[in-house]
C-alpha cells in the first residue's frame, strides 16, 4: 500500500513543531475570552442535570445562548430563531425546557444524532432544510470541553464545517448567509438580531470569528483530517507515541470501500475486504506499540464512509 502523502513522515514530524504535536486533546480548550463573572438565568440544577445525563461538560455559551434566546422569545425560546435564522435550539436544549421527563426511555447519546455524526459530535441546533442541517459542538475528548461548533448537512454526507468557538459566533455566521441567500431584500429582522447577538456576545465577552486562535493553535495539533474534515487530535507522548499514519491515502481508502460496497456477491466482497483486513493488522501492531490513534483515525473513517457492508468489518 502506498504511504498516505498528505502527511509529513513521523521523522520530519519530530523536526517542525514536535513540541505542539505532543499536546493531549484536553489542553486545547477554547481561550479564555468568556466572561466568567456573568451569571446564566439557568438553575444550577438543572445545568447539573444536562451534564449528568449526557456525562459531558457543557461550555457556559450554552447557557447564555438559551439566555439570549429567552430574551427574544419568552413564550418559547427553542423557536426563536425558526422565522428568521431557520434553526431550532435541540438536543441537550430539550433538557433545560424539561421536555425530557415526557419521555419513559430517553437515549441522550443518539437523542438529534444524525447519520454521520462522530460521538465527538453534539447536535444542539436543528435547521428546516431539506438537507437535515444542523449545528453542534466538536470534542476531541469527552472529558473536555467543545472545541468549536461544526455544522453538517447529513444529507449531503460526513463533511463537518467549523463555525466558531461558541454558538453566538455560529449563528453570526448563519445570519450572514441568509442576507446573502436573500440579496438585501426584508433583511430588517436578520440585521436587528445581529445587532442584538453582536451586543450580547460582546457584553459575554466571546469572540465572533469562524477562527480563532485557540482553533488555529488546535489545529496544528491535528494528526488527520479523516472523512469529515473537522481532524482528530490524539495524546503523542515525547517519545511521538500515540499515533502513526495508516497505510493508504485518504482517496485510496474511499476506493477501497467502494470496491466493497459495490461487490455483486459475498465472495467478491471478501475479496475487497482484504486490503481492509491487511489495515487491521497493522492497527493490532500499532496497538500493540501504543499507538493507539492509529485505529481511532480508521474507525472514523470507516464510519464516516456511511455504508453498513463498510462497518461490517
């Protein structure tokens, strides 16, 4: 197989910025820019109850968001943005409004997953396109804090897109895109609310842009892309053990699977299989030598690809 090419060699990778490529995933939280001393309306308990049932930590933006949205719309915050963003507040969002107790089994793990969405991924906003759009929060460790809020259209397959540090700089950016979408026409409402988000997120003190530099500096952390474009940050200790490249390029792994899928019978599928089969062994290897992300980048890629003939291995 030949050696995936977008990535440098661990030998050249010990040469440019070995220092950044050791960073565990838990160290690159968003920057402090938040401002701590300003309180969220949402009971302490209730925050506890959130993060109890999802076993995650949510980012105080969660709450002022649900905050902000209360302000617009008392009656019913999780639709305060339908008429004009298109995008409804989900997810763990269900949980703050109580819908949750109507429920007798609840499984918050896949409660407004989509199809292609990681478990790093966390849906809390739901848009009305046909595309199955929808914004969440990315972790590269579930003990961590969000890294950014992604964006996905299931539809239209894997690719997470990222859109800022926190959900008010994600919206800014929906808002954006539907005054360009209507060309400067009944825009009064768009720009009041982004008047209105502009002033809350600068009274919280969160930034607005689609990069920042926590996102830039995680970003040289990431050991692959995979699938879905957001990247996977894995622990690589001083000695660079933690992770090392599989053995096929990006394209040469989606031929692979196609071969698979498009298989007219089980002995030819088998067949496609083996160059998987071969991968798997030398993720055992690098198992075995601690280099653990190696076979965490070829799940998500596998899972990525989205077909159940793929995943069956």
């Amino acid at each position: 197989m030949a050696g995936r090419g977008k990535r440098k060699s661990k030998s050249a990778a010990q040469q440019v910025n070995r220092q950044t490529k050791r960073a565990r995933p838990e160290e690159v939280e968003p920057e402090a820019g938040s401002n701590q001393k300003v309180e969220s309306s949402v009971p302490e308990q209730v925050r506890e109850e959130v993060e109890h049932l999802y076993s995650l930590r949510m980012p105080l933006d969660f709450y002022h968001f649900w905050d902000f949205c209360s302000q617009l719309c008392p009656d019913n915050p999780q639709d305060a943005l339908q008429d004009s963003v298109g995008v409804r507040l989900v997810g763990p969002y269900d949980v703050v409004c109580g819908k949750h107790t109507r429920v007798s089994t609840p499984n918050f793990h896949l409660h407004w997953r989509h199809y292609y969405d990681p478990p790093e991924f966390q849906t809390v906003l739901q848009g009305d396109t046909p595309t199955q759009l929808h914004l969440g929060y990315y972790r590269d460790s579930p003990d961590a804090l969000p890294v950014f809020v992604g964006e996905n259209e299931a539809k239209k397959g894997c690719t997470i897109t990222q859109l800022g540090e926190n959900l008010f700089a994600a919206v800014l950016l929906l808002i954006d895109r539907k005054k360009c979408e209507r060309g400067g026409r009944g825009n009064e409402a768009l720009e009041k609310l982004e008047v209105e988000l502009k002033k809350e997120a600068e009274h919280l003190g969160l930034p607005l842009e689609q990069k920042t530099k926590a996102m830039k500096q995680r970003d040289r952390k990431v050991v692959s892309k995979t699938f879905h474009g957001a990247g996977i940050v894995v622990p690589v200790d001083k000695n660079d053990v933690g992770y090392r490249e599989l053995p096929e390029t990006d394209a040469g792994l989606k031929r692979i699977c196609k071969a698979i899928v498009e298989a007219e019978d089980d002995e030819e599928r088998m067949k496609a299989f083996a160059p998987l089969q071969e991968m798997m062994t030398f993720v055992q290897f690098a198992n075995d030598e601690c280099d653990y992300g190696m076979g965490f980048e070829l799940g998500i890629d596998l899972f990525c690809y989205g077909s159940h003939s793929v995943c069956w291995l």
